[in-house]
C-alpha cells in the first residue's frame, strides 16, 4: 500500500485537515452507488509517477542473489486462496449503528485508495521496463498482483454499505506526483512497512478483543499483511542492490525526511479520526505510537538513519501538529468567507512549517547503533 506524506514546502503552504467527506448517493450492496473521491488534501493517499529510465537502467547486482530470492517468494503467491468472501459479510454492514458507519467507509475508501495507488505505480513501473530490466520488471508485476487484490477486496466491502470507488475514474483525474526513483523507493518502503504494521497491530488486538471486530474484514488481515511485509522487505533489498541510495549525507538526510513526513502525517491524520479506532476499541495516539516505534525500528535495517523517537520532544512537536490541524479545519468549518478563512489560517500553516523543521532538524539516530545486530 502507499500512503500520503508531506512535502517540505507542503508542509507551511497546505493544510494538514482531513478532508471533508461530501453526502455521497448510498446505493445497495448488489448496486452500489459510485462514491466520489473523497477531496485531495495533504492527508489523502497520493498516486506516483517516476522516471522509468532510470528505473530500467539500474544495476541490481550488488544484491541480485537476494532480489532472485524474493521474486522466488513472489512466484508462490502464498495469498492466492485467501482473498474470498465468506458468509461473514453477509449483512455485516448493516450491524454498525450510523456514527461507527461513517467513520468505517472513510477508512475503507482511504485504505482502498493507498491500496489502488500502489497498484498503479507497480504496474506502469513493470510494463515499463519490462525489456530492459526483467527481474525488476517481474517483481513489481507481482507487488501490482496483490495490490489489485487488496484494493478490490476493500472496494467489494465499500459495496457492502452501498458504495464503489470508481477505481478508472481516479486513475485517470487524480493528481500524480513525480519522484525520483531514490524518492520512490524511501516512500515506498516505508508505506509496505508501515502497512504491515498497522495492520498486524489492528489484527493482534481484535484477536485479544474478539468483540471489537466491527467487520469480517480484519480477519484476513494476518495474511495480507505478510503481502505488505514482502513488498517491504523487496524495497530493502533494492536499496541495497543500490547502496548509494542508502549511504552518505544526502542519503541520511533524505531518510530523516521521508520517515518524519510519513510518521507526522500519520500521526495528524489517525488523532483527527480516533473515532475510527474508539470504534475498534483502540486509542489512535496509543496505536500510531505503536506502529510508528516499530517502523522506526525495522527501518534502522536499511535506512542509514531512524528517527529518535525516544525523544519527548518528538512527540511533543507531533502534538503541536495535531493542533493546529485541528486549528485549521475549525477555520475551515467557520463558514467564514474566504479571504477571511485566509488570514485565520496563515499563522497555522506556518507553525506547522516551523513545527515540521524543528521535528526535522532533532538530531536522528545512527542505524548501526539502533540495531548493530541485523546490520
Ligand atoms: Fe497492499
Ligand atoms: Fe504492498
């Protein structure tokens, strides 16, 4: 899955709200209305372009023996038979009360959007270089394979509660935003990474609490994780076919960037909606620490540098970002006229752009000694 970051200019020019859902038509599950795309904010997962070229071109055999060793676990498809609905759904969706509802389609439409965007990317990149670079070309053949499972799964319980995402419609008018490849590889990582882990996060606890499982769909999270963590582990060892992604001043300052604008979005975008996770029992600053500590940890495997997150401070500036997002969308929401909304907004913008710099400039930790073992 991919998900939504913060470019640094982004940061003090856009506004950090999630967006607001518009009254979409409710069809039936057997004719589902076509929902529209929830609004393009800073928090909505993005689509990504890159320059196929240099992605043809690069040189895989520093590490080609462990790329051959993934594609190999790829071939198996281990989840081919998992993805099947079941009896479960059936009526499913009409046992949560209107609130709960609301809240479960956004996390639906927002996960099979990340899903979808994933898809996309993975599948232009193997059509692209499939003559020039096969290996590399099979492997995201692959990854594009279980991500149009995972978003189709989504997209079947949207149709649940009466709703479809027309997944043509936004491929083709949805926004995509070129990274290099280098660009590509740190965000997607770290997306596969962070999927995994809130997704196995959201499965061990509703194992542990059976009566929060709001919908049959968090069962088959386990091993739809374990897609997530393959597609991670294949990008880890992409950035070690390619050390110099992954090595020296540039690098280490790219990784600080990517791991914060991905945790910080995270972190904005879950407190704003606690009441997805109250829904399953969970407390949205208590999980996204969670998962935000463990990616941190697994990306000290490859990242030259983590993010010190032991740091008080860190989560202190996190906060300050959940309240002038919250800040924003009240100004949003004031009905005020727009030059008005304006000027309410500005000193928020660019006190999250100071609050991301700060965040920015922490001193990180070196991986080697945040886990000298697996290096
Ligand atoms: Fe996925
Ligand atoms: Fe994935």
């Amino acid at each position: 899955m991919i998900r939504a970051m913060v470019p640094p200019a982004a940061t003090a020019s856009s506004n950090l709200q999630s967006s607001p859902q518009a009254p979409a038509p409710v069809g039936t599950p057997s004719a589902p209305a076509v929902k529209d795309p929830a609004k393009d904010t800073i928090l909505t997962p993005r689509f990504y372009t890159t320059d196929f070229d240099a992605m043809a071109a690069m040189d895989l055999r520093p590490n080609e023996a462990e790329l051959e060793a993934i594609c190999e676990e790829f071939r198996k498809d281990y989840n081919r038979h998992h993805f099947v609905r079941n009896a479960e759904f059936d009526g499913a969706a009409d046992k949560l009360d209107p609130e709960t509802r609301k809240v479960f389609v956004e996390f639906l439409e927002q996960s099979c959007t990340s899903e979808f965007s994933g898809f996309l990317l993975y599948k232009e990149l193997s059509r692209r270089i499939k003559e020039k670079n096969p290996l590399l070309a099979e492997c995201f053949a692959h990854m594009a394979r279980d991500e149009a499972r995972h978003a189709g799964f989504l997209n079947k319980s949207m149709a649940d509660f009466g709703l479809q995402l027309d997944l043509g419609f936004l491929t083709s008018h949805k926004a995509y935003t070129h990274f290099k490849p280098e660009y590509i590889f740190y965000a997607t990582y770290l997306s596969e990474k962070i999927g995994y882990w809130r997704y196995i996060t959201i499965f061990r606890h509703l194992e542990q609490n059976p009566e929060s499982k709001i919908f049959p769909i968090f069962n088959f999270f386990e091993n739809w994780c374990q897609d997530e963590n393959r597609h991670g582990d294949f990008f880890d060892a992409l950035m070690k076919a390619q050390p110099k992604s992954v090595t020296g001043l540039r690098a280490r300052l790219w990784c600080r960037f990517f791991l914060l604008a991905v945790f910080a979005t995270m972190y904005v975008r879950d407190v704003a909606r606690k009441e997805f996770y109250e829904a399953l029992g969970l407390d949205a600053r208590t999980y996204d620490e969670l998962v935000i500590r463990k990616t941190n940890e697994t990306s000290a495997r490859v990242f030259p540098v983590v993010l010190d997150v032991e740091n008080p401070r860190f989560w202190e500036g996190l906060e300050r970002l959940v309240r002038n997002n919250a800040a924003l969308s009240e100004a949003d929401d004031s009905g005020a006229p727009a030059p008005l909304k304006l000027i309410r907004k500005l000193p928020h913008w660019a006190a999250n752009g100071l609050e991301m710099a700060k965040l920015f400039l922490m001193a990180p930790i070196r991986s080697e000694r945040f886990q000298p073992a697996v290096r």
